[in-house]
C-alpha cells in the first residue's frame, strides 16, 4: 500500500508555528494575498469574472483595502471596480425611488428607498472571505488530523498558540480524543505565560517600578489582542470570529 502524501498545509504550519501570532491567521493572511493577487492578474481579463465580482459589488472592506498593499495592482483594481461601479450605477437607473413610495406613511419612516437598497446589495459574500473560509477548512482539519505527529507538537509548544477563534474551530473539528486533550495543556500553558507577561507588564507600570526595563513583557498587550481577537486582516466583513 502506497504512503499517503504528507500535505503541502502541514509543512507550512510547521514552516509558520515558530514565528509570532497565529499560525493560521498568518497563512489565511498569505492566501488571501495570494488569491487577490491572481484576481488582478488572472481573473481581471474573464469576463465571467468581472460579471461575478460586479454581482458580489466588489470585495468587502478589509479585502478591498488589502489591493492598496499589493504592488501593481492599479490598473486590475481599476478595471473590476469600473465594473461593480457600473452595476451599481445601473441599479440604480432602473429602480426608480418614486416607485418605492406606496404611501406617506413610507416617507415619514424614512423607507422611501428600500427597494434600491435591496437591489443594491451584494449578490454573493465577498470572493476572498469564501476563498479564505475553504483554506481555513484545510488548516483546521490538517491540525486535526496530525494531533499524533511529534513535528507539529514540537512546533506547537514553541509557538504563541492558536488565536480563540481557531482554537475553538479545532476543539470543534477534532476526533482524536488524546491527541486534542494534549494540544488543549499546550494551548493553555501558552496562555498563561501570556497572563503573566501581561501581569507582569501592568505591574512595571505602577510608578514604584516605571523605571525597571520591560522584557518579553514588553508587548503583551498586543499579542493578547492576536490571541483572543485573531489576526489582523483575517476576519473581514463576511468572516466572524464567532
């Protein structure tokens, strides 16, 4: 019987594990990068694309924002957004305001437009928060399913733990009842080291010791936010941490 083939997403959780913040947040940060990417390079000259992404009216918020940081994606960026601008605009030809006003009773509540406002909204979630929710699968079940393997253990206890919204989402996943009751202490020894960097850093800002030099400490209070809240850019406007 053949081996099965070790899976690209365990390498690149073992590759990410040792480095700050959520080891998922971080390659879901990458992907959407990637995926984006290809969007403006790849996609932009299908038309099938560009009829989705004026449907979808573009991308949410955080994901619209990330084409700013990717470099040469003006003319892409331009050239998907004329086409949800469009659709946009062309909505609005076509659904009259007046048309929406039934009665008086309708202006005084202030829903003369809830007809066009229905139009407009997005048919479909943003195409980078659907791409992200399939890798996110991936990695979660990729965890799952290596609970056992003494390399992702090994690279789990010297890493900041998962983000709650990931921890949660494996806790949930997992099948393997040793192998999740031994990532569960890990998980927990992680963040009570964290608890007391934290009590550590609130107590060197009491004025007796304000002068005493911070150590690891020193930004407790930001990986706190990466590890109750999730990574920054992970969870967009069409993907909760719940």
């Amino acid at each position: 019987m053949a081996t099965p083939l070790t899976p690209l997403s365990l390498y690149d959780l073992l590759d990410r594990l040792p480095k700050p913040g959520c080891a998922v947040c971080a390659l879901l940060r990458r992907d959407a990068e990637r995926f984006l990417d290809t969007l403006l390079y790849e996609f932009v000259i299908d038309v099938d694309s560009q009829q989705e992404f004026r449907d979808r009216r573009g991308l949410c918020n955080e994901h619209g924002w990330t084409l700013l940081r990717l470099s040469g994606g003006s003319l892409g960026t331009a050239i998907l957004y004329r086409a949800a601008l469009d659709e946009a605009l062309q909505t609005i030809a076509r659904t009259p305001v007046r048309s929406d006003v039934r009665s008086g009773l309708a202006r005084r509540l202030g829903k003369a437009g809830s007809a066009l406002a229905q139009k407009l909204k997005a048919d479909g979630r943003c195409a980078a928060c659907e791409h992200l929710d399939g890798a996110e699968t991936m990695y979660i079940q990729t965890i799952g399913q290596y609970l056992g393997d003494e390399r992702l253990m090994a690279a789990f206890r010297d890493s900041s733990g998962l983000c709650l919204p990931h921890f949660r989402r494996l806790l949930e996943a997992a099948s393997d009842a040793a192998g999740i009751e031994d990532f569960v202490a890990v998980q927990r020894a992680i963040w009570e080291r964290l608890k007391a960097d934290l009590e550590e850093f609130i107590d060197k800002n009491r004025h007796e010791r304000s002068r005493e030099p911070m150590g690891t400490e020193g930004d407790s209070w930001r990986r706190v936010i990466d590890a109750l809240g999730g990574g920054p850019g992970v969870f967009g406007a069409d993907r909760r941490t719940t």
